[in-house]
C-alpha cells in the first residue's frame, strides 16, 4: 500500500474515531456579536415579517432557549437567508450578520442549510 494511501486511511480512522470536525462548504448566516440590542430586534421584526416561521423561537418552540435577542436574532437571519437562495443579499442586515462555517445547531434547534 503507498504512503499516501496509507496516510488517507489513518486520516478517516482519525475522523471516525475521535469525530475531528471536517471542513465544509456549508455556510450560516448569524448575528454579529457586537450588534446593538435594536438592531437585532430589527433583523427578527424584518425576517418574521418577510416569510421566515419565526414559532420556533416563540416559547414553547424548539429554540426559544436560550431566551436572548442574539440567539433569536441568529435563527431567523439563518432562515431567511437559507430561504431567500443563499445569495449575499440575504444575509446583510444592515451589516449587522456574519458567517459561521460550524454547524450552530444545539439539541433540538437546528439550523438549516
């Protein structure tokens, strides 16, 4: 067996095993840390008015918790920008979002891609 192989061999074992994160290509839409308060507030008013199903960060829904603006905020700018064709104009919101290229997910709120 060539070395090459043999190192790409190892190299998946490693990935099976220890579940070593793999890059990928998949990419979120997310809140900016250091956005204000009403800015994020603002991006959850525009998004849930504009075709995202915002019940999930509603009490009750699978990512109210944690009960915050950034977290909240966070989901509904993924959806709306996983919803409208993940172009660059989906994900702006008064330059107050970033990407993320790991998975946000937590329990049961997922975020989509």
């Amino acid at each position: 067996m060539s070395s090459k192989l043999l190192t790409f061999f190892i190299f998946l074992s490693l990935v099976a095993i220890h579940h070593i994160p793999v890059v990928t290509c998949r990419q979120w839409c997310m809140a900016m840390p250091n956005a204000s308060d009403e800015q994020l507030q603002a991006n959850i008013d525009y998004a849930c008015s504009n075709g995202v199903d915002c019940t999930q960060i509603q009490p009750g829904g699978v990512c109210y918790e944690p009960n915050t603006l950034y977290d909240h905020a966070s989901y509904v700018m993924n959806a709306y920008y996983q919803s409208h064709g993940r172009v660059e104009d989906a994900c702006r919101f008064n330059r107050s979002s970033c990407w993320v290229f790991v998975d946000p997910s937590y329990g049961s709120c997922v975020y989509y891609t």
